[in-house]
C-alpha cells in the first residue's frame, strides 16, 4: 500500500514538474512581440532630430518626447501595476521631458522596456488569468500586457506621422517585424 501511495506521490510530482517546466506559449509569443517593439520604437525615437523632440503638430498634442516619456510612464504602470498587480501609480516627475537629452528620453523608454522584458521572462503564467481593474473594467493580467502593447503601438502610431510631419522617413516597419 506504501509503496502504490509513494508511487502516486512521484508520479504526481514528475508529471506536474513537466507542466510547469513547460514555458507559456502567450508568454514566449510576447516576450518576442515586446522585444520587436522595443527595436521599432527606439528606431522611431532616434530618426527624429533632437532640435525636432519639442515639435508637436497641434497646440492640443503632446510633443515629440512627451510622447516618447508617456509611453515609458505607462509601461511602468502597466507593467508593474496593471499586469504584475503591485497596485502602485509611477512617480510621474521621474518621466518629465524638461532639461533630458533625446538620448536620455531614449534611454528612459529602453529602460522601461527591458525592465518590462524582465518581468514578462520571469511571470508566473498561473497568474496570467488573475483579475485587476482599470478604471470601470475588470481585466486578465493576460490582457493588461496586451493592453500595454496597444498602448505602445497607438503612440508609436503618433509618432510616425511627427516624423512624416516634419518631412522624414520613418523606419520601415516591415524591418521589424
């Protein structure tokens, strides 16, 4: 009897060792989407010149950097509070564009980025179901990364029709793909 319970015992354990080795076919598909988007938008960011990083097309807009520092503010709040749930709101001063360099702001968004990489490598994929709220929603930490990635996209989106504005070619998305 022992030794059919201690048999049970090890079966159980091997064979719920080998699904948790197994790594998260959405967190892996992520993990290389983020990484893309990552190359994509610092490309953006370096093909506007620094004395362009103050444009912004309409009084109404944000301007070249506020862009590029909202995306890097609402990757670490959706990173680490949305989707990591650590419930916490960013220092909004540590993202102001005021006396930074473009290479600064670039450096800032290639920060957020790579720490967000870090937490997708090593997020606990039974925690991709949990719940959070974002204002009246309920959502997955699944769909608070792919929220984030929208995110990015939509300003990234802004960004290049700067760039267009300002009669510059911006970075061949099919590079980047």
């Amino acid at each position: 009897m022992r030794l059919v319970i201690l048999l049970s015992a090890l079966y159980l354990f091997l064979s719920n060792s080998w699904v948790l080795a197994q790594p998260d076919s959405f967190l892996k598909d992520y993990s290389e989407r983020w990484e893309t988007s990552r190359q994509y938008t610092i490309a953006v960011a370096k093909a506007m010149p620094e004395e362009e990083y103050s444009y912004k097309p309409t009084p109404d807009e944000m301007t070249f950097a506020e862009q590029l520092m909202h995306i890097a503010t609402i990757i670490d709040w959706h990173g680490f509070s949305k989707a990591d749930g650590q419930e916490y709101r960013p220092r909004w001063d540590d993202y102001q564009v005021e006396n930074r360099s473009k290479q600064a702001i670039i450096d800032m968004v290639n920060q957020e980025f790579k720490r967000t990489a870090r937490l997708v490598a090593e997020f606990n994929p039974s925690e991709l179901e949990e719940t959070g709220s974002y204002g009246k929603f309920t959502r997955t930490r699944r769909q608070f990364f792919m929220l984030m990635s929208d995110h990015v996209t939509h300003h990234r989106g802004q960004l290049i029709v700067y760039l267009r504005l300002k009669g510059i070619v911006p970075p061949s998305y099919g590079e980047f793909q």
